[in-house]
C-alpha cells in the first residue's frame, strides 16, 4: 500500500502549513530573523518590525490560506463532480467573468469611486454573470447536465477572455497595465475586512464540504450508482456547484487569476490520499493553503524588490513537483490519475 | 416483492419500453433474457428509479417507488451494474460505500456496525482477504464479488444483477451464479438478474421474462420460456432446445449456417 491514512497525512498537511506561514512571516526585505518573530510580535505594536509583521506579511498569509485553500476545495468538488481530473475552478468561465469585471470597473475608473471595494465588487459580479445563465441554462428540465455545463463554461470562458483583450487593445496604457496586473494575480489586498470575510467563508465551505463527503464518495463512482446507493444527485450536484462557484468567485474576486493551485493541489493529495472525499477535502484544503502561501512568499523575494505574479511561481514549481510525482509513480508501475 | 403494471418508460422523447407487467415475487430468483437492445437494462432502471415511468407504475413492496426517497429504495434495492468504473481505492472502501444509504444526516464516518456488516459481505462472497487490495487491480472474477458484496452490504430484500458474467470465464460464471443462488435460498434475497446466456438462465432462474423490442414477449418458467421457436423469432438465430439431462432444464443449443445449409440439403 503506498497510501497513508489521516493519522499520517493530517499532521503533515498542517506541518507544511505551519512551516509555509513561519517562513512567510520571516521572509522579506525588512530582514527579520526567525528567532525574533515571537518577541516581536508578544512586545506589542512600538517597533516598525511589528507592523511590517502585522500589517503588511501576515494580511498577505491570511490571505493566501483562504485562497489557496478555497481553490483547491472548489477543484476537489468539481473534479469529482464531473469525474474529469481535468476540470478546475477556472474552467466554468468564473474568472474569465471576474476579469472581464474587473477590466470593465478600470475602463471606467469605477476604482477611483470606492478605492477599496470597486475591483474586488465588480470581479464578483463579472463571476456571478457567468455562475448564473450557466446554472440556469442547463437547469431547465431540473437536471444539471454535467457535460452542458463543462461545454458551456469552458466557452463563456472563451468569450469573456476575447472580450477582456478586446478592453486591453482599446485601453490607455496606464489602464492597459492595471488590467493586465490585476489578470496575472496578486495576494495583495489592502482591506482586512475582505481578507477576513474570505477567510471565513472559506473555512465554512470546508465545514459545509463534509456534509457532502459521502456524496461525493458515491458520485465518484458515477452518477447511476451514485442514484443506487441512495443519492439524490440532482440536489447535490446542484449545491456542489453553487458552493464551488461561491468559492472560486471570492478566490478571484479578491486576488486576480491565480492559476494552477485549484488543479494541482486536488491531483497531487488524491496521488497520496487515494479517492475518499473525507481524506481530500480537508488535506486539499491544508496543502492548498500552504503552497499558496509558500508560493507568494517565493514571488516576493526571489527578485525583491519586484514582486513577481504569484500565478507564475504556482505554475512552474506546482507543475513540475507534479510533473516529478506523476514521473515516479508511472516508473513504479503505478497508474497515474486515480478519477 | 416488486409489481410493474403497464410500465412504458424511455430516454426523452424516445420509448423504450412498453406494456410491461411484471410480477416478481419475495424470494424468487428472477431472469430477465432478451437480444441486445431490447430494453432489458431500461427495466432495471426504471426499478431503481433512474428513469421515470411516462405511463404505469411500479410498486416496491406496495408502495409507488416515485413516492419512495432515493435513499429508501437504495435501502431495499441493491444493483450489480454492467459498467464498472474502476477506481484506485481498496476492496474495502468500496464495499463500505455500500452503507451510505443507513449514513444519518451529520454522519461523515462509518460506525462499527458498519464495517462489521462490511466485513461479514466479504466473507460472505470470499473475498475477505483482498480487502486491501485495489480494485482497480483486480480480476474481472474478484471485481464482480466486490461489487456484489458492496450490494449485500446495503442490506437490500432485492438484489438487481445486470449481466453479472458477462466477461467471465465458466467457473467465475458458475462461482457468482452460485453464490446468488446461495444468497437466495439462505438469506432469503429476491433475485432479478438480466442474463445474455439462455442457458445459465435456464439452469439458474425459477422464472423467465423474455423482452423483445421492449415489450414482454413471453414469461413463465425456463420451460415455457425456452421454446425454440420462440427462441427463433426473437434472435432470429436457429437453435435446437434439449433437456440438460442432470437438472432437466431446457438446454440452448445454437445451430450454425454452415449445418444449417447441409441440414436442409440433406433434407
């Protein structure tokens, strides 16, 4: 058996978490070493290192522990939902919607008006307007049509990008350069109201996910067993959908695109943890977190001062670490995917 | 157990099924033959409510399924499906999914009871000391005890077996067959089971439901049922029945063209 249970996994998901935020916290140009964290943080809010600590990195932690986590939950759902190992929280068209929302309230300066709000509201309501003709289009006869929905997100995905490079090629440069830093994705977020809400609606999505585990569990063998063991599938899928279009919605909304974490994480805990939804949502959720973080601490020092898209650092070392354990467990005679 | 009356069912616009009536009693090990296409899987869907009836209705120890929960038919139904998707996960996992329809509402995990009725299925259909293998790693002969076995652990009054030995050698054929008629005669378990060998069924079955072009062509017991021309008008095949001289059930014999021609000249 090369699989390990949750007395093995768990702990170690929540290592690397932990690891991923210490090393975030004492990683940056302020130089702050690791053994001066704790008393920094216990002696109160006098000295600059505090409020670097407090008010600048770990805003950002946070952040990238809802994110990351809320993607890769979304990416368990609907990879097990659709039974694609290929879907992920960006294929339904969701952030396309988001970008073409957040283009639009730059076109119009709409940022200017609600400094804080403008970008983070208007990619939320991009990302509704393609969650909702989507749902509903393929809800007509009251059953969500799993292989319409794909096809239709993976289009309205299409269209809301050509539409996005249609504002770049018309935009002024100044606005051509905050669409295209806004697409590529970042963990800043000036608003700890934001960052707290989606911290929270995060982690709620992770409570509300385990009443769907054993759903999920059946739905993985497909969707006529699924009605053999008991499932109502229609309601669930239904509600799943709902609740990874919430999750990716905020993710998007609030950081840009951050690609690849939605699809990766999901693929490499159920290389480790095997199929069972009770395992994955949680280890995801964990691991997710973590590599975000990780990831964003890595964009923002490897070429400091500038700050790189974390979206780029996602992709290369989330796809080779990928690339590495698919390779060895293809060498070990192992199957790849496991959907 | 199970009473279909004037069922006509089919996948939107198109029919499949017709006029079926159909009674299967408890206890009864009932067989369902036809030719590719004719609508046999469509019955058993229509059972575990996975297509809804356009006219007629069925009853589920005398209640309408469509007013039944899909949980509680899935507590009284259990189905052995023809595709099986083979996932990474152990013998062990999968027959436990088996209880998902006795899960209350906050319940994530399996209780102990549980996994002793898991543990008890797969002793029950041998398979006890594969449980921690893969299933994706199995013979088609041990997949197909496993997915019976998750059935039993739903702890059903029927079992729905669709095409259990196709792909099968003769004595995994035999080993299932037997094990469902065992289940049958000891536990109790009413048996609907959709077979593609005329012959198993005739060995096998107490009664026959023989489909053409969804509606029921012919139904009663082997004997009745296995009457070559019958047999001749729905597969459009010659055959020659015989008594199997052990068990006295009609025996299917096909008849190549080749013989057939030499037949008739000869003739």
């Amino acid at each position: 058996m090369n699989r390990k249970g949750m007395t093995v996994l768990l702990p170690a998901a929540c290592i690397f978490l932990a690891s991923a935020v210490v090393v975030a916290l004492a990683s940056g140009s302020a130089g702050i070493p690791f053994r001066r964290i704790l008393s920094i943080i216990l002696e109160g809010k006098a000295t600059p290192e505090y409020s670097i600590l407090m008010d600048i990195r770990l805003p950002r932690i946070i952040l990238g522990f809802a994110v990351g986590g809320a993607l890769s939950l979304a990416g368990v759902i609907l990879q097990g939902m659709f039974r694609n190992p290929l879907v992920e929280p960006y294929t339904l068209g969701i952030s396309g919607g988001a970008a073409l929302g957040a283009a639009l309230c730059i076109i119009f300066k709409l940022h200017y008006l609600l400094p804080t709000m403008a970008l983070p509201m208007s990619g939320f309501l991009g990302a509704c307007l393609v969650i909702l003709p989507l749902y509903f289009l393929n809800m007509r006869q009251s059953v969500l049509r799993m292989q319409g929905i794909l096809l239709t997100g993976v289009m309205t995905s299409f269209i809301s990008s050509s539409l996005v490079v249609l504002i770049l090629a018309i935009s002024r440069t100044e606005e051509l350069h905050s669409i295209v830093f806004w697409i590529m994705g970042s963990l800043e977020e000036p608003s700890w109201v934001l960052i707290l809400l989606a911290a929270v609606i995060a982690v709620a999505c992770l409570f509300l996910s385990y009443f769907f585990a054993p759903v999920m569990n059946a739905l993985s063998l497909g969707e006529e067993e699924a009605i053999h063991l008991g499932i109502d599938t229609e309601r669930a899928k239904k509600q799943l959908f709902l609740m990874a279009s919430i999750l990716t919605g905020i993710s998007v909304s609030l950081t840009g695109i951050i690609g690849f974490v939605g699809l990766i994480v999901p693929h490499f805990v159920r290389i480790m943890a095997g199929y069972d939804h009770r395992r994955l949502l949680i280890i995801s959720f964990l691991t997710g977190a973590g590599f975000l973080i990780f990831c964003d601490t890595i964009a923002r020092t490897v070429i400091a001062p500038i700050e790189l898209p974390v979206g780029v650092i996602t992709g290369i070392l989330g796809g080779s670490v990928f690339i590495y354990v698919l390779s060895r467990r293809l060498l070990s005679g192992r199957s790849g995917g496991v959907l | 157990m199970i009473n279909i009356t004037g069922l006509a069912c089919g996948y939107g616009e198109k029919i499949v099924l017709n006029d079926i009536d159909l009674s299967i009693k408890k206890g009864q090990f009932f067989g369902i033959i036809g030719p590719n296409g004719s609508g046999k899987t469509t019955i058993l869907r229509a059972i575990t409510r996975l297509v809804r009836p356009v006219r007629g209705n069925i009853l589920l120890d005398g209640t309408d399924i469509t007013d039944l929960h899909f949980n509680e038919v899935a507590r009284k139904v259990a189905v052995v499906s023809q595709n099986m998707p083979l996932l990474a996960m152990t013998v062990r996992e999968f027959v436990l999914i088996g209880r998902i329809p006795y899960y209350k509402r906050l319940q994530f995990f399996e209780q102990g009871s549980d996994v002793a009725i898991a543990e008890k299925v797969m002793e029950m259909t041998g398979i006890l000391h594969l449980q921690e293998s893969l299933m994706s790693e199995m013979s088609a002969g041990e997949v197909q005890l496993a997915f019976i076995a998750r059935g039993l652990a739903q702890q059903p009054s029927v079992l729905l077996l669709d095409e259990p030995t196709s792909h099968l050698d003769i004595t995994h054929q035999a080993g299932i067959l037997d094990l469902v008629k065992r289940l049958n005669g000891q536990e109790g378990l009413t048996v609907v089971i959709i077979l593609h060998d005329l012959n198993l069924a005739s060995e096998y079955c107490d009664s026959l439901a023989l489909i053409d072009k969804g509606r029921i062509k012919k139904a009663g017991t082997p004997e009745e049922v296995l009457d070559y021309r019958t047999i001749e008008e729905v597969y459009k095949t010659v055959v020659v029945v015989r008594q199997n001289p052990l068990s006295m059930k009609p025996f299917v014999m096909i008849v190549s063209e080749e013989v057939k021609n030499k037949c008739e000249k000869g003739s």
